[in-house]
C-alpha cells in the first residue's frame, strides 16, 4: 500500500504503541477478522454485537503487521492504542487518499446511489483502471476500506456515499475530496434524522465542503431541489428536461431486456443502449456519460461503457418465473423510489401488482406518507399487497387492500394474489427481508 506503513499509522494517530512497529508498506487495512492476510493492519472496531479488540489474538496468529486499538491486549503483534478507532481509521484513510493524484468521482443522493456508482464505475472502465465501492461499504466504516483497496495500478475512483444524518457527509468528503460530485436525486428518505426534503438537501450538500473550488458538481436538472441549488462549482445538469446539459431523447424500452435512448449535449449526439428495464436505468446512464464526458472519454467509449453495466442485487432486476414477470426491487425503499418503482412496473406488459412493505426512517411523517404510496398506486391501477406493521397505511391508502402482519402470511397467500401474465413489483426497505418473497415467486410460477 503506497506509503502506508505501521510506523505511518502511528504518527498520523498519535497512539500510543505496544510492540515494534516496522517500517514495511501495509498489504491491507481490513475491520473483518476472517479477511486478515499477512502483513496487514487490522483495527479492532469495537460494535454493539461483536467487539473487535475480542479478535486481536486471531489477528497476531494469522500475521497481522499491526492493530489499531482502543485497549492493550496481551496479544503478540504491534499495536497502536486510541481513544476512538472509526475515527483514526477516517484519518488514515483522507492520508492514503492524498497519495493518488486520479479523478475521484463521488456519488451521493436518495434513490439510486449504488446504481449510479455502477453505471459511472462502467463507463469509466472503457478508459480507465477504475476503483468502485464494492458492497454496501458508502458509509463512515465503509468508505475508508473502499480507499483502502487504492493501488499504483488505478487511474480513477468512483465512491458511493450514502448518510442518515448531518454532519456524516462532511466525514466522508473529508476522506474522499471528489474531483466530481454526482447527484442523483433528492427524495424521502432519513427524514427521522433529516426532518424534511430541505433537510436531505442541506446533509447532502455538505460535500461541496471538501471539494475543491475547481471541482464539477453533476446534478439531476429534473430534480427541483437540485437544479436550484447554488454548490458554488462548476454544475453540469442532467435529466430529460431542456434546461439540462447533458440530456436524453428519444427514450424507448427494448422489451423487459435494455432501454434505448440518444444522450445529447450541446456538441454531441450518442446513441446508447443499456442493458436494464426502467426509466430510472436512464438517469443512471447520464449520469455515467456526464461523468465520462469531464474525463475526456470518447462518444464509442461511453457507448460501450453503457453496454457493459452489470445489474447489482435486487435492485429493479427484471425476473422471468413462467408467465410471471417480477420486478425485483426489494433492496431498500423510500417514498420516491417507490414511486420510481411504479412507473417502471406499469410501463410492463400485463396486470399490474405491487408487493409492499414498510419504508423505514420516515419520522413522524411515517404514517401519512405510506398512505401517500398506496394511494399512488390505486391511483395508477396498480392492485396492492401490502405487509408490515407501517406498511398497514400502504394498504389503507390504496383502499383496503390486503395486509399482512408478517411475511410467513404474505407468501402462503402468493398463489391467490397473483395470476399467471401479471407483472409483479416486490419493494421494501432491506430489513424487511422481501428477497423471501422474490424467491417465493420464482418458486409458485417456474
């Protein structure tokens, strides 16, 4: 790892150490102890179901360099003692950040971060050895290991950084400093910790505060709050909209396989194809072509970075169970991708039914904003199941429709809510375990 040594560490801490540091460059910086190699720095996290500091013993047996702590053990390997662990890893990591002279991309926003990321991280590779955000790692724990996977071989990085609460974007520009700053969109999510969608727009727009006054800010110009925001940097907008720069036409769906669109700017007219059903899939191609464009990347290479973009997880994956088609979007949930969820649902072929369940960290609007989400999608002609204890105000405003307490009721009732032809969307926040029920469809209708 470039000028990342145990001796380094120390000195950009002030720990205080046990044992003898070398001089030797780190392999890797990991939390995990089942990936410790030798060589490595492991910092012992200390979290309200596992304690890392309990795993220092395993760290000296498998070869660990050195440990980053905040207590002494009796373990035999090098350790570095502070009083706050998450917090000297952040530091370690805006260091080893500050050795790379590439472009760092950063994406944040409410709905469609990791896809973007993707997309971006797809495009970038027609042109460049490119680092992207693996996992869910977008937050104060996970952006530092994202870095920490940078090597001599990389020429640029795009990361993925996702919050709750103000203050935490400031942490993690202060590690990432993004050449580029992407924004995707500005919607109902975190608002217990946000309060309202102003609220999602100040906590989000703390990035600007670790960038450069010579940095490029790529915002959705079909967002409101976004288009009118002043992040005193260069802004490129995209979207569907005139006002925006880099704008897509001629926008069409290829069946449940791609979509097809041109990608106009003020000189250029690039005609993509992407491998993914939904408008949303879109505005993540924009995205990845904004991004493409400020780094000098040619019309045939966005075009075949656009090409080569991978779906991750079940996030708006389209799923063929027989004469069943399933929007597999139950990865997490808020009022705006629900509604994004919808429109790409009733652009399928087919009766339309939408799985529902809880949207969590909404606050106090909790209740009437689940209502809203049922009353959308009888308003569109979508038939609703609903299950989990906030989502009852889904079926409620969706007109009685069926609800469910648990998921056990839910899927043993599968067979009676959907017929054979329909196309189903199953979205929930991710700890509502909603994978069960996508699975449970492939099952009924293989």
């Amino acid at each position: 790892m470039r000028d990342l040594t145990p001796k380094t560490i120390q000195r950009l801490t002030g720990g205080q150490v046990r044992g003898s540091l070398s001089a030797e460059e780190l392999t890797a910086v990991t939390t995990d102890s089942r990936t410790i190699v030798p060589g490595c720095l492991f910092a012992a996290i200390p979290g309200a179901r596992v304690d890392g500091h309990d795993f220092i013993g395993q760290a000296a047996e498998k070869g660990a360099a050195c440990v980053l702590c905040s207590r002494f053990t009796d373990a035999d390997v090098a350790q570095v003692l502070v009083p706050d662990v998450p917090a000297a890893l952040r530091r370690i990591a805006a260091y080893y950040r500050s050795r790379f002279d590439i472009p760092f991309i950063g994406v944040t926003g409410s709905v469609g971060k990791t896809t973007a990321k993707e997309m971006i991280a797809s495009v970038l590779s027609a042109a460049y050895d490119t680092l992207k955000t693996e996992k869910n790692f977008n937050n104060e724990l996970g952006v530092p290991l994202t870095l920490f996977r940078l090597r001599d071989h990389h020429e640029a990085a795009v990361v993925e950084m996702g919050i709750s609460g103000f203050g935490e974007m400031d942490r993690l520009t202060d590690m990432v400093h993004p050449d580029i700053g992407v924004y995707t969109l500005i919607g109902d999510a975190h608002l217990e910790f946000l309060g309202d969608r102003p609220g999602v727009m100040r906590a989000k727009g703390e990035m600007v505060n670790g960038m450069s006054m010579y940095a490029t800010i790529i915002a959705n110009g079909d967002d409101e709050l976004l288009r009118t925001h002043d992040f005193g940097r260069r802004t490129v907008l995209f979207g569907l909209g005139e006002n925006c720069d880099v704008r897509a036409v001629g926008v069409q769906a290829d069946g449940t396989e791609a979509m097809t669109c041109v990608i106009e700017t003020e000189e250029r007219s690039i005609p993509v194809r992407i491998p993914a059903f939904g408008n949303h899939m879109v505005y993540a191609a924009l995205m990845g072509a904004a991004v493409g464009i400020e780094l000098g990347l040619t019309d045939e290479e966005i075009i075949r970075g656009v090409a080569a973009y991978e779906t991750v997880g079940s996030r708006g994956r389209v799923i063929k169970a027989g004469s069943v088609t399933i929007l597999d979007d139950c990865y997490n949930a808020n009022p705006t991708s629900v509604k994004s969820a919808l429109e790409s649902l009733t652009a399928l072929p087919g009766r339309h039914v939408a799985i529902l369940g809880d949207m969590r960290e909404l606050g106090e609007e909790s209740p009437a904003l689940h209502r809203q989400v049922g009353r959308l999608a009888a308003q569109m002609g979508v038939a609703v199941a609903a299950c989990g204890a906030e989502a009852r105000e889904i079926a409620a405003g969706a007109g009685d429709a069926p609800w469910y307490p648990d998921l056990p009721g839910l899927i043993a009732d599968l067979p009676d809510l959907i017929r054979p032809g329909d196309a189903v969307l199953v979205k929930a926040s991710r700890a509502m375990g909603f994978e069960a029920v996508t699975e449970a469809l492939r099952s009924a209708f293989v």
